[in-house]
C-alpha cells in the first residue's frame, strides 16, 4: 500500500509542477485573461517559483529517503495544496478547486501512510 501512495504522490507533484510550467509558459493558460497584466504575470511566476522546487522535492525525495525531513516536505506540500484550494475558492475556480484538493487528499494520505 506503501507504494500506491508513494506513486500517487509522484503524480500528484508532476501535475502540480507541470501546471508550475504552464503558468511560467502561458500564464493565461491557467488565469483565463484574455490580456495578462504586469500583476498577474508577478503572481504567475511566483507560483512557477513555488510549484517547481518543491513538486520535484516532494515527489522524488520519498524514493530515496525516510523520516521526518521527508515527512516534513510532503506535510507542507498538503498544506500549500490547501492554500490553492482556498485561492480557487476565492477566485471561482472549480478546476483548481479540485485538482488541488485531490493533491491535498493523496500528500495527506501518504504522509500519514509513511508512519
């Protein structure tokens, strides 16, 4: 079951990080503007900033390593997944709604599982 999880959580932080690469690339992709302002475009890249170090950290990390810096990471992966749960709340966004709260479903699940 151990694994389910791990790979679950793998696939988890390549979506996050893959959408961390389309906001970078096309960040209209993901705001839905049709003209992407000097703002927007900062928050954007934060979230690139935000998503890519630690969706790479909190899904290869695990396959090499145990213990509570590993569960540290995935614990504050859930809770930054929680936090975009929040946002899409606040913005309307049933798309990252869901997808992050998936996210925060499996990191939880497989930071629990790890004890």
């Amino acid at each position: 079951m151990q694994n389910f999880w791990l790979f679950s959580n793998l696939l988890a932080c390549l979506c996050s990080s893959a959408g961390g690469v389309i906001a970078f690339v096309n960040p209209s992709a993901l705001s839905g503007s049709s003209q992407v302002n000097k703002g927007e475009l900062y928050y954007q890249r934060m979230y690139t900033a935000r998503a890519l170090p630690l969706g790479i950290l909190a899904g290869v990390l695990p396959f090499y390593h145990e213990g509570p810096v590993v569960a540290s990471i995935i614990l504050a992966a859930a809770t930054v997944q929680a936090m975009d749960v929040a946002i899409g709340y606040s913005k309307g966004d049933r798309g990252m709604m869901i997808g992050a709260s998936v996210a925060t479903a499996i990191h939880t699940l497989f930071f629990f599982s790890l004890y």
